[in-house]
C-alpha cells in the first residue's frame, strides 16, 4: 500500500484591490480623492480595485500603485504586494517596483515643463506688447512732426501780410515789416507845409502892394 500523502491546504486567493476598496472606504474617502492624492486616472483606480489589472500597464506598474495605495491608507504594503502575486499568480523577483514617490515623477515632469512654457509665453506677450508701443510712440512722433508749421505770417503796417521761414529769426522778420511800412508811408507836399505856417501866424503884416504913380497928362 502506497504512504498517503499529506494533503497540501489550497491557498487561497485574495484581490488585494478589494482590501485596499474596504479600508478606503472606512476612511471615506471617495474614488476620485484617492485617484487625485495617488496621481492616478480613475479608471486606472477603478480597475486595481476590480482586480482588472491586465487593464493596468504591467504588474510592475500594478505592484507599484499597490505599494502607494497601501502606504497611502496606512496598511502594510508587503503583506498586498504578496496578495497580489498570489492572485494573479506571478512572481516578483526580479521586478522593480515603483514606489510613490516614482508614480508621481513623471507628473511632476509635466508640471515644470508646462510652467516653462507658459513663463516662456508670458514672456514672449510682454515683449511683443513692448514693442507695439515703441512703435506707436514712434508714429505719433512722426504725426506731431508732420502736424508743425514751416512759416509765420507777419502782418505789416500797410496791412499787408508778409510770410516768412520757421528758420529765419523772429526780430529780423519784425525788423523787415515795419521798415517795409514806414517806406509805403508818403510823403506830405510841401505846399500843405507853407498853408500850414500861413495858417499857424495869423497876426502877421501883410506885404505892403507897391502902386505905380500915374502918367503925366500932356499940356
């Protein structure tokens, strides 16, 4: 007769998601807290708890977010990995699971390099708002320039009106004005002088008129 041979007990299978659903949920704590703390999609969340984890990208990465999950809720995160590798019967040595601190690298690399690029386009607007103004400063410069008188009007003493260069000095063109209105003055006759004495002295003797004697009258 054969020996019998000791009966080895089955082990069993535990989805070390469901634990981590039960103590999330005792913490009330909701899917999308959990899935926003971990920097993990919800659907990705979802399916670790569900035990779908040929939905995850490998059990590498699997053991990874149950190694955060657990630290996370404070639970041992030996003791799930080993639940996950009976369940999915699979081996870990070998492996080399992410921690949480490598889950959120790669977040955080997306982080800075959209920081810098919208640094990088906060500072390409202000430059290009500086230069709109250079440019508008230098239009309006050259409207006022355009907008400035070349000449002056002087109106002389005759009435006329002379026209005269920015360039030229302002007493020269007041000098020409007025000698141009003192020479277009005339000039008094001088027989309205000699009336003018006549009519100044009117006590003056008159000229005696000198009267010539009369021819003698033939005997």
């Amino acid at each position: 007769m054969k020996a019998a041979q000791p009966e080895v007990p089955a082990v069993t299978r535990v989805n070390p998601g469901e634990t981590l659903r039960q103590a999330r949920e005792n913490n009330g704590w909701t899917l999308a807290e959990v899935a926003l703390k971990l920097n993990l999609t919800v659907s990705s969340l979802s399916n670790l708890e569900a035990g779908a984890f040929d939905k995850l990208p490998g059990h590498t990465f699997a053991r990874g977010y149950i190694r955060a999950y657990a630290k996370l809720l404070g639970m041992d995160q030996a003791a799930l990995v080993h639940e996950f590798d009976v369940y999915t019967g699979t081996d870990s040595t070998g492996s080399s699971v992410h921690s949480l601190g490598r889950i959120e690298e790669p977040v955080r690399v997306s982080h800075t390099i959209l920081r810098i690029v919208s640094l990088l386009l906060l500072l390409a607007v202000i430059g290009g708002g500086f230069l709109w103004w250079q440019d508008q400063t230098s239009m309006r410069a050259k409207d006022l320039v355009g907008l400035t008188p070349e000449h002056v009007e002087v109106e002389g003493a005759d009435g006329t009106t002379q026209i005269h260069p920015l360039d030229e000095p302002e007493d020269q063109a007041v000098a020409e004005a007025k000698t141009e209105g003192d020479a277009a003055v005339p000039a008094e006759p001088a027989g309205d002088q000699t009336g003018a004495t006549a009519l100044a002295l009117p006590g003056a003797p008159e000229a005696p008129v000198a009267v010539a004697p009369a021819p003698a009258t033939p005997a």
